[in-house]
C-alpha cells in the first residue's frame, strides 16, 4: 500500500519525520529528492533502502 496519496495519506510532514527517524534509528540518509520519493513509496521500498545502505556501512 502506498504510503501517500490514495494509500495511507501522508503528507509532506510525515515524509520528514521517516526521514529524520531513520536517519536517527538506522543511520542511513536520503540525499537525493529522486532518491526519497522510491524510498519512501512503500513500507518495503523503505526496509529494503535501510538493508542495502546499513550492509554498505559494515
């Protein structure tokens, strides 16, 4: 289910807050706008985003 729009409903708002939470809670950032808006389409776009940057990290 997509988290914007028809899906869950975010808003710009929440986008930041998942931003700065998962920079917070899993240290990876999302730079590129191009970039956050494929990251943050879907709960699974987001997991899969945060195992890719924190196994490049290790």
């Amino acid at each position: 289910m997509p988290l914007f729009g028809e899906g869950l409903g975010l808003d710009s708002i929440d986008a930041l807050e998942l931003v700065v939470l998962m920079e917070k809670y899993h240290g990876v950032k999302i730079t590129d706008e191009t970039v956050g808006r494929k990251v943050l389409s879907s709960i699974n776009t987001m997991a899969e985003f945060i195992l890719e940057e924190t196994a490049k990290n290790k």
